[in-house]
C-alpha cells in the first residue's frame, strides 16, 4: 500500500511539473513556444479523454455480481484530477479566444491592406500591430507589416518584423522577399543575395523572379562602388571632378537666359567621357536640377518649340543620353524622374525634328539592354511610346527602322504583351492609322515590320478579340490589301505580314461582317496567281477560313477555279499549304456540287484524297475524309473505288485512337457513305466486322 501511495505522489509531482510548465510556455512572449504548448495541451487532454473512456468502456462491459469497493480516493488523486479538469477548461477557453482572435485579426488584415494600396503606410502599420495583438503568431502580418516599414524607409524594423515571421513559419518566402529588400536598401550586398536566394530553395519555381532581385542587388552595388570611387576622385582634387561639381552647381542657379544653360549643359555633355564623372552628375544632384529648372522645363512644355527652346531640349537630351551611357543608376534615376514617363514618350511626336530623333536615340540606348527595357515598360507611358514609335513610319530613313527596331524588341517582352492586351483600346487608332498609310509613300521594310508586330501580339485570343471588334481596324486591313495588290512585287514584304495578321483575325467567329468576309475571299483569290510561294500560302490560309461565311462566297470561288489551285496545292505538297488547301476543298465540297464533280473530275480514282488518308498529319486526313465522305454523294462515284483498299483505310482510321476524334467521326460518315452508295462495299464491311467500328464512331457525333 505505501509503495503504491509513493508511486501515485511521484506521478501526480511529475504531472505537476508537466502541466506548470506547459502553462509557462503558454503565458509565454515568443508566439512559436505559445503555439507548441498549446498543441501539447491539447495532445495531453486528447490523451486523457481516451484513456477515461477506455475505462469506462472496461468497466461497463464487466459482468460484477460482488463488485469491490473502490478505495477512498486521497487527497493528492483529488487535487490532481482537479487541476487537469482547470487546465481542460483552460485549454477550451483558450481555443475559442483563438478562434475569435483571429476573426479579428483578419479583419485587422483587411483594413490595413487597404490603408496600404491607399498608400497611408502609417495607418496599415497600425492595423497590422493591432492584429498581432490579437495573434501574435499570425506570419502575414508581420510580413505586411514589414512591406509597409520598407516603404517609409523604417529598415530596421522591417527586419525585426521579418525574423518573426520565419520563427512562425521557416519556409516564409515572402519574409526572405523583404528581408531582401530591407537589407538591399541598407547596402548589406551579400546578405540581401542570401535572401533572395534562399526564396529559390524554397521554391525554385521562382527562378525567374530570384534573377531579376539578384540582378537589382548586383546593379546597386555597382552603384555604391561607383559613388565611392567618383567621391574619392573629387576629394583628390581631381579638375574634371571639380569642374562637374562647379557647372551643376551653376546650372542651379535661376533667371539666367536659355543659351547661358544650353552653353552650360554641351560643355557638362563633353565632361561625360567616363564612369567616374556620369556617377558625379548622379551623386550631385545632375537630374533633379536639370530636370528641375523652371526655364529648361518650360522649353520642353513648349508646343511650337523656336530656335532657342529646341536647342536647349536637343542639349538636355545628348546630357542624358551621355550621363546614361553604360551607367545602369543612372538610366534608373533618369526614367524614374517626375513627369519622365510622360515626357520622353511624347518627344518622339515633337514637331522639332532634331528633338524626335535625339529622343528616339535616348530610348534606343535605354533599350539594349534587358534592364533597360524592363524601366522603360514599368515606368514610361507605353500607349504615348507606341504612338510616338508608329510615327516614325513617315520617315524614309534608318529611324524608322530603328524605331521598328525597338518596338519588336518590347513586343517579346512578356510584361509588354500583358498590357498591350489590357491596354488595347488606347493604341487601337495609332495601329488602325498604321494600316491606312499608303504603302507607297512609306518605309516598306518598317511598315511590314510594325504590321507584323501586330501580327505576333493578335496571335493571343484577347487580343484577336478586340482586334476583330474593330470595324474600321477591319476596313483599314482590307484597304491596305487592295493598295498591295497594285503592286505585289514591290510591296510583297507589306502584304505577307498583312496576310498573316488577317489569318489570326479571321481565327474569330463571327468576323467583322459577311461582306467583309467576301471581300477578303475575292481578293485572296486574286492573289492565288501570284508567283509568290509564301504569298500564296498566306492567300490560301486567310481563304481557308473566310470562304465559309456564306453560300455566294463559296460558289464564287469555286467559279474562279479555287478547286482546280487547291487541287494543283496538294500535288505539289509542303505541310500548310496542303492543310489550307484541304481545307478549302473540304469547305466548297460540303454545300457546292459543283466542287464535288470538280474534284471528282481532276482527281482521277481519287489519288490525291487518298494519299492524304494515310497521312500523319491528323489535320489533313481529317479534311480528307470529309471531303471524301461530300464526294461520295455524287451518284457512280462509290463504284470507281471498287478496286481499292477503301474500306480497309476508312474502317482503321474510324478505329483509331486517334487525339481528333473528328478523325474517327469524318471516317466513319465518309465509310457510311460508300456502303450506302455501293453496296458491295457493305458486303466488305460485314467480312470485315466492321460494323460494330463503324457504329461507335457515332458517339463522337456529340462532340464535333
């Protein structure tokens, strides 16, 4: 007995023990250490509960007809049971405070997140240490709450905040994002890399995203070192450092008259020769007091620019495009300048001309490299950039190319792509005004290049969309066919890209309007003469799609001969253009007659439909066999394929596992066909076995 009353007071000691602690660590400051004992507490009390009901189970399962008397519980058993019963209580109060407490702190969430995209960091601070009084261990706010610290330049703090969020959760990319980013700001170089490279250990998914803050690290720290050495230059007394620092500091001051600051700005341009003085001009304040000067900006603003005020805005633009030569800061500093995004797209339509084009020449050198264009896309006006790059289409010279130029190499820029799609209807009448230039009075080669830019960008469903929505867009398309065609030689470049941007409009149904649709088929088949291989093919595309917008369209082509060309199309072979031309021919022969006996008169035994069937090309042996199946129609025909392994070919094809199960359906029709047609070829069909094949390509009806 006394050895069991020592081994009862030695357990409850122990659970003593166990359950003061627990509550230390729950009363604890550290959320991490309150969240594990609170997941303990609750383990402890689930493991009570079941061990209580095992008991009782026991117990209610006995059969006691002298049941013992259980022994007087002592004082210790009592206390114990007692206070495991407070800490059960506790624990439950506890899980609903929690449960309310983080109702709350997500509302705190909300309305802090609010006051941020408002911009009053002040106030989403505030929302956001509000919620983390309500839970403490809650990781989103302190990674908020860090990105709004980053925005008031609080640094620090926002580094406190972002080690709190990684004792809640270790594998918090977003805290290593800001901490980054804090750390970057603080010109810690290699811990900021480790930041951001340990988000990619997290999640290499973000490889693209990791680059790109590697790449912001490595640029700033170029910048720092820069500044040193241009600081050190200057204290050595260099003359050319002194001198930058001097002329900035007169082009300061005010009320001097504009030659006095263009003489000024051209001696300032001719210092620019290395690195060391371009990051002088930056670390004295060279674009907030160019920029800044009333005088300078008002030649700028000028609409109707003179002599005086045009030479003062060429001098500022050749200073920039000086200062920005290999100085990634500085490009940095330059576009980010108040009104820049405004002001430099809008240069590139000025009336001067020697202002056009040193603006053209200080985007073009801001765009070789991918941090430039990546500035130029973030913070410049692109709808004014797009209209002041289509403007130097009535140049004959190189800057309408090297305008081109540049416009391709924005449009591959994913960014790019994302807001012309979203962005569209503001640059719609600038491209709308590209397609009704006269061919022959502009920079062909530009021209074709700008027209097949949009070409590219309406190959995205939006994009065709909005495209297509366009009447005048359309009628703009159909205009500059029409002037093409008057002379395809010299202005085959234009036409190409224009055909291949019709191609993708005409990917949307319904297009424009049936007459438009006619249009554009009349002037396809017009084209089909030309000698042209890549024009042909591009001719026989667009009319692949616009033929079946109406019955006249189609009986219209098939009386210029369209049967006879797609016929001569699929001899001559090369993968697209036999696809259109099956597809034509699957077109006219579905509604036309007199394309079936077209085509059953210059495909003899039908070769050429034939030798498609067995083609890989899915694409092709599904026209093939419709326009078969439309063929058969025509009364004796079945008969002439008697000879062949028709029935074989069509019956493995209707069989097939094939993606398209057009496939399978086009094949079985076409075979369904030819049994009614000839019956013979159902006798074939029944020693084959192949009715049950050919039956069950009916259930692919519901799906074409």
């Amino acid at each position: 007995m006394a050895d069991d009353q020592e081994k009862d007071l030695q357990k409850f000691l122990k659970n003593v023990d166990e359950i003061t602690n627990l509550i230390q660590e729950m009363n604890s400051e550290d959320p991490v250490v309150q969240e594990k004992a609170v997941r303990k507490t609750e383990e402890r009390l689930l493991f009570t509960e079941e061990d209580q009901e095992d008991r009782c189970r026991t117990t209610l399962n006995k059969t006691m007809i002298s049941p013992p008397q259980a022994p007087p519980k002592d004082a210790d058993e009592i206390n114990s049971e007692a206070f495991l019963a407070f800490v059960e209580k506790d624990a439950k109060e506890r899980a609903k405070r929690r449960r309310e407490n983080r109702a709350l702190a997500d509302a705190l969430k909300e309305k802090g997140n609010e006051a941020f995209v408002r911009g009053d960091y002040e106030a989403a601070i505030l929302c956001y240490s509000e919620g983390l009084e309500k839970l403490k261990d809650m990781k989103v706010l302190y990674t908020n709450r860090a990105q709004a610290y980053i925005k008031l330049g609080d640094y620090e703090k926002a580094l406190v905040d972002c080690d709190w969020a990684l004792k809640c959760d270790e594998k918090c990319s977003k805290a290593y994002f800001h901490m980054g980013k804090a750390h970057l700001a603080l010109k810690n170089y290699s811990v900021s890399r480790e930041c951001f490279q340990k988000i990619l250990d997290i999640n290499p998914q973000l490889q693209k995203q990791v680059k790109d803050y590697l790449n912001q690290v490595d640029l700033r720290e170029k910048a720092d070192l820069q500044e040193k050495e241009a600081h050190e230059l200057l204290d050595s007394g260099e003359d050319t450092a002194v001198t930058t620092k001097n002329l900035l500091e007169t082009l300061s001051k005010p009320d001097h008259n504009l030659l006095f600051y263009a003489g000024g700005i051209e001696i300032l341009t001719e210092m620019m020769k290395d690195c060391t003085e371009r990051t002088l001009f930056r670390t004295h304040n060279g674009f907030s007091i160019v920029t800044g000067n009333e005088n300078i900006k008002r030649c700028f603003s000028t609409a109707a620019k003179g002599t005086v005020e045009e030479t003062v805005c060429v001098c500022v633009l050749r200073l920039w495009q000086a200062v920005c030569s290999g100085n990634d800061e500085n490009q940095r500093l330059l576009v980010m300048c108040p009104d820049m995004g405004r002001l430099l797209p809008s240069l590139l339509a000025s009336e001067a001309l020697t202002v056009r084009q040193q603006s053209l020449a200080l985007v073009l050198q801001l765009a070789q490299m991918e941090n430039g264009r990546s500035l130029i896309i973030d913070h410049l006006d692109l709808t004014r950039l797009v209209e002041g790059l289509v403007s130097f289409l009535e140049f004959s010279d190189k800057n309408a190319n090297s305008a081109m130029g540049l416009l391709t190499d924005l449009a591959l820029e994913k960014r790019f792509q994302v807001w012309f799609q979203t962005s569209f209807p503001g640059v719609l009448p600038a491209l709308t005004g590209v397609l009704k230039r006269d061919p022959k009075v502009t920079n062909t080669s530009a021209l074709s290049q700008c027209i097949a830019i949009m070409g590219n960008l309406s190959a995205e469903a939006s994009t065709q969309r909005q495209m297509s929505a366009s009447e005048e867009f359309g009628a703009a398309c159909v205009g500059l066919m029409a002037s093409c065609e008057e002379d395809v030689d010299l202005l085959r470049d234009v036409l190409y890209a224009l055909l291949g941007l019709m191609m993708n409009l005409c990917l949307r149904s319904p297009f424009f309007s049936e007459v438009w649709a006619m249009e554009v088929s009349r002037r396809c088949m017009s084209l089909l003469n030309s000698q042209d291989g890549g024009i042909l093919t591009r001719a026989a595309g667009v009319l692949s799609r616009t033929l079946s917008s109406s019955l006249q369209t189609i009986e219209e082509a098939v009386g210029a001969g369209v049967v006879k060309k797609m016929i001569k199309f699929l001899k001559m072979g090369g993968q697209n253009a036999s696809r259109y031309a099956i597809k034509i021919l699957a077109v006219c022969t579905n509604t036309c007659h007199e394309a079936r006996e077209e085509v059953i008169r210059l495909d003899k035994k039908f070769s050429v439909l034939l030798t498609l069937l067995s083609s890989e090309d899915e694409i092709l042996v599904v026209n093939a066999a419709f326009c078969l199946g439309n063929c058969m129609e025509v009364p004796q025909v079945a008969t002439s394929l008697l000879k062949t392994d028709i029935v074989q070919v069509l019956l493995k094809l209707a069989g097939s596992d094939a993606r398209n199960t057009a496939l399978q359906l086009n094949a079985g029709i076409a075979l369904a066909k030819l049994c009614t047609a000839e019956p013979r070829f159902a006798a074939q069909l029944r020693e084959l076995h192949g009715i049950e094949i050919l039956s069950s390509t009916t259930k692919y009806i519901n799906n074409s």
